[in-house]
C-alpha cells in the first residue's frame, strides 16, 4: 500500500508545542467583521447576566433550528411522535380537572398536539381563573388557537382584551 504525504511527514513525537496557538479563521466575510473583544476575566467585568450570554450562545442555534427543512429526518420524526403523543393525552384530559400551572401545561401540551378547540379552552379557563404567572402566554395560544380555527375575528378581540388587561411589554407585544 503506497501512503502519500503532501505536507511534510512528522509523526506525533516531532510536532513541536505551540507558544502560540494559531489564528481562527472565521468562516464567513460578516464573522471577519464582528470585533473580537477579550474576554472578561470575573464575573463583575461583564454587564450581562449568564441568562442572556446563554441566550446569545443559543442564537446561532436556534435560527438553524427556527426552519423545519434543517431539520433531520429523525429530529421530523421525533416531533411527528411528540405531537401524536400529546394530541392523544390532550383528547383525554378535561381542563375543569386542573388549575394554576397545570391548567396552563394542558393549553400547552393541547397547543402542541394541534388540537385548537381543547387548547384554547384551557387557555381561557387559565385566563378566567385570574391567574398571573402565565396570563400572557395563555391568551397567546388562545389567540393561536383561534386563528388555527380561522376564528380570526375572535382572536382580534382577543389580542385587544389582552392589551386592555395586560400592562404593555414585549412579551405581550
């Protein structure tokens, strides 16, 4: 067998350590622009909270994720289960059993198993039940719902009892 070396040949015991390590590359034309900044040696240094440098790491991510088609075929076929499961366990779970959070969770597990008339339902009860922790999320996937049921007029007077009850902020927006 004929092994070809292009570069010159060293075996792992030649290669000399680095006093420097070598320059990163970025990989694209708009990465060579961003500035590189040093990073901050304490906590007290950086003015953002790990909650957000956490989300700044995920950024990336979550736009390759935002579009179904970069999508695997078993990451498709782990939702496609996801959703089969939760449209099951939602057609049999009644919102009157539940309050609080939990009513919430069954809006959301309903949301996710596409089954609009039971998601919206229990998203109202959580909104009737005064509630404050998730009020915002709740007339979400109520106005969600009700779009998804091309009940669009509702949903309008929905969003605006939302904005009339709710303080104003980007959650609600």
């Amino acid at each position: 067998m004929l092994i070809l070396c292009i570069a010159p040949c060293l075996l792992p015991a030649q290669i000399a350590p680095s006093a420097s390590p070598a320059p990163i590359i970025p990989a694209t034309p708009e990465a060579a622009a961003a500035p590189q900044t040093a990073v901050p040696a304490t906590a007290a240094e950086t003015s953002k909270s790990p909650a957000d440098l956490y989300k700044e790491a995920m950024h990336p991510l979550d736009v390759v994720r935002a579009s179904l088609d970069n999508w695997s075929d078993a990451e498709l076929g782990a939702l496609a289960v996801g959703m089969h499961m939760a449209a099951d366990d939602c057609a049999h779970t009644r919102p009157e059993l539940y309050k609080g959070d939990d009513l919430y969770n069954l809006a959301r597990l309903c949301a996710f198993g596409q089954d609009w008339d039971d998601a919206n339902t229990a998203a109202l009860d959580y909104v009737a039940s005064h509630e404050e922790e998730h009020k915002a999320q709740a007339y979400a996937i109520s106005i969600s719902a009700l779009v998804h049921m091309k009940a669009t007029d509702l949903a309008v007077k929905t969003a605006d009892e939302m904005l009339r009850v709710l303080p104003y902020d980007a959650e609600v927006a």
